[in-house]
C-alpha cells in the first residue's frame, strides 16, 4: 500500500509525504480494494500490537524524557560527523506489520556507519552459508575495543560486528559473491538490497564522509594489513578494493524511518514488513544476525547491554541504533551524541525504559514480570503498573 500511496504522489508531482495525501473517491477505494486483508485486520485491531496508539504515548513519553539528557559527546575523529547538533534527537517504530510511528528528528540523513554491519553480514550468510562465512570470521565477543588490532586463537576475527570482522565480510561481498561484477555494479547490487530491506525509504551515499572516512582509516589500514598477514582474506582480494568497499558501505545514509524499517525486517525473519518482500530467504541468517546483534552489537558495552536490556541491537557511530524485538517490531534510534563507548546516550537510556515498562527482554518471565506490560495484548494499558512507576 506505501508503494501506490508514494506512486500517487509521485503521478501528482507533489512535495512532502504520504501522511499528507488526500484520496479522492474513486482513488480511495481503490487502494481499499488492493489492501482488503490489511484494512480488515486494522478493523479488528489485529496487528501484533492491538492498542498501538496507546503503545505510543509511552514511546513519546519516552523519547521527551531522554531528550533531557545532554551528556556525551559527538564523535569527532571523522570531521563529517563531528558536524552534526547533539540536539538531534529522533526516534522511529515499525511493527512486522507496518504499523509505523515517529517522533523527533527523524527525516534528517545521516551515514550508516556500524550500524550496517549486521546488515551486511546477514547479506553474506543469504547468499553464502553460515560454514563459508564463519571460515573466514568467528562468532565471540572480543572482549576488546572494536578497532583492536587482534584476532582470535583461530587468526579470525572475532566476529562480523568489529571492524576486522566487517572488513572481512566486506571482502567476501566483493570476491565470493558475483565476483564477475564490477566495483561499480557491486555497490549498485548491495545498495538494491539495503532498499529492499528498508522497504523503499531513503537510502543515498555520503562522498563527503566516505572521503573522510579513508582519510582518517589508519587504524583500519593497519588491521587490514594485519589480516592480510595472517592470511584471513579470500583468494583474490584486493586489500585498497575492499577497504573502499568497506568505507563505502560505512557512508551509505540512511534516516530514522528507514532504520526503523530494516530492523523490522530482520523482526520479520527476512520479509519486509512494508513490502512484503521475502528479501533474507536463508532461513538460519536472520537468527545467526540476531544472534550476533544481541552479543557482540554494542562496542564494549555489548554484555551489559545484553544484560539490562536483552535486545539484539546495532549501534554505530553517527549516533543511530538499530533495535530488534524479534516477532514485534524494529526500532531506530538516533542522537549524535555519544557515551565513552561509542553508544548514543539517548538511545542507550531509551532502550533501557523500554525494557522496564514492557516485558520485551529476551529473558523475561511472563510470569515473574507481571508487573510489566506486554503491548502484544490488547487492552495493555488496564493493567495495575504505570510508567512512572516502572522508571
């Protein structure tokens, strides 16, 4: 349905959004008609979350109060991003099944950086397997920064969610899959399924931050060449070919809305919630990227993430966060400005109200976290406990 809602409003050659649409008569029952399933489930408050206006109140409660923490700091080691306000604030939902909610600075584009490391990991294991991929990469936290200049006992990388272990799967995009394409034609290939997996939201390239981005890649020189060393790439490769394929991945840009609609895709187990799109058919991929978010997805801070918020989540530098709530939703968070481990501060606190008002940690009860409220059910809000009492 976004798809002809975004084609009527191209045919019209009008600006702004799809929310700002009017329908004629004849224009509305036809979209009614092509979307009959959709429309009768949302009759019957049949979606995986029933009281999903009510579900966002909560969300926008909050998304104002994390906006009041104004600690941390940009990051300034690549000058694109040390650009950015600390002020920006932005905060977008989308269920498995296209409910969708924004609050706050969330059309503004900003570079991808690690958040897409999951993305293009789970891009290796649908094409490849989870055996060909994890000859080349491990599957443990490091326990280390995430631009150390060590592998594991194996000579691997520790996994794909440190920058040794994404400079790998970047070599194994170039060289193990469709290695009859052009440099060109590679990056057109991932990006086509970047677009699929945010269901057609915004994607564009950054030249400014990827020019930066090598400019500034000594560290990430020096680990390649490390790996090199040691022999972890992939027969062929070309160590300044995969680099650049890395910082290019690193640069895409992207913005909350679109964030928010990959992260629900993997929610979805592959399917794209917006377009209905099988686009990760490998059924292992999705659970082995979800698995690696949860335990190695936030820098340093990964195990205590884990522990006090048990969502698979992906943080990268420009200040976005992927977050996953495997069968419900996905979630992006976004805000420059960030704690010493390289996390949004903002985002981190968000997930963390998140988690003590509904019962979406991985290992919650649902018997022992009653006091909770579980947004699956409808009429979640009748329950005894409150926000206010939860944080």
């Amino acid at each position: 349905m976004v798809e002809r809602l975004k084609a009527i409003l191209m045919e019209r050659k009008e600006s702004g959004n799809i929310e700002g649409l009017t329908l004629d008569k004849d224009l509305f029952k036809s979209v009614f008609q092509e979307n009959l399933i959709l429309f009768s489930r949302a009759f019957r408050h049949d979606f995986v979350v029933p009281d999903f206006t009510d579900f966002c109140k909560y969300i926008e409660e909050f998304y104002w109060k994390c906006k009041a923490n104004i600690g941390g700091k940009v990051a300034a080691y690549i000058p694109q991003l040390a650009k950015f306000n600390p002020e920006y604030w932005g905060v977008s939902v989308c269920t498995v099944d296209g409910q969708r909610y924004s609050i706050g600075d969330t059309n503004i584009p900003f570079t991808i950086q690690s958040t897409g490391k999951p993305i293009n990991y789970a891009i290796a294991l649908n094409e490849l397997s989870c055996n060909v991929v994890h000859k080349y990469v491990g599957q443990e936290p490091s326990g280390r920064m995430f631009n150390e200049l060590v592998l594991d006992y194996n000579r691997k990388p520790h996994n794909p969610m440190v920058n040794a272990g994404a400079i790998v799967i970047c070599s194994l995009l170039m060289h193990l899959i469709k290695p009859e394409m052009r440099h060109s034609e590679k990056f057109d290939w991932v990006s086509n399924y970047y677009k699929s997996l945010c269901g057609g939201e915004y994607l564009g390239f950054n030249n400014a931050t990827f020019l930066s981005e090598r400019e500034a890649a000594d560290r990430n020189f020096a680990i390649a060449y490390y790996m090199k060393e040691h022999k972890c790439f992939p027969e062929g490769s070309v160590l300044k070919d995969v680099m650049d394929f890395y910082f290019q991945m690193c640069s895409l840009e992207v913005n909350c809305h679109s964030v928010s609609v990959m992260g629900a895709t993997l929610a979805n187990g592959g399917i794209c919630p917006i377009t209905n799109q099988t686009v990760i058919n490998n059924s292992s991929a999705v659970r082995d990227c979800l698995s690696l978010m949860h335990s190695c997805g936030m820098y340093d801070y990964s195990g205590q993430f884990a522990f006090r918020v048990g969502l698979p989540t992906k943080s990268g530098v420009s200040g976005s966060m992927m977050v996953v709530v495997p069968n419900v939703m996905g979630i992006c968070c976004w805000s420059p400005a960030l704690d010493t481990y390289g996390n949004s501060v903002r985002g981190v606190e968000f997930c963390e109200d998140l988690v003590s008002t509904f019962n979406f940690h991985h290992y919650d009860n649902l018997f022992h976290s009653r006091h909770k409220m579980d947004p699956r059910k409808r009429g979640f809000t009748s329950r005894p406990n409150s926000y206010g009492n939860n944080i």
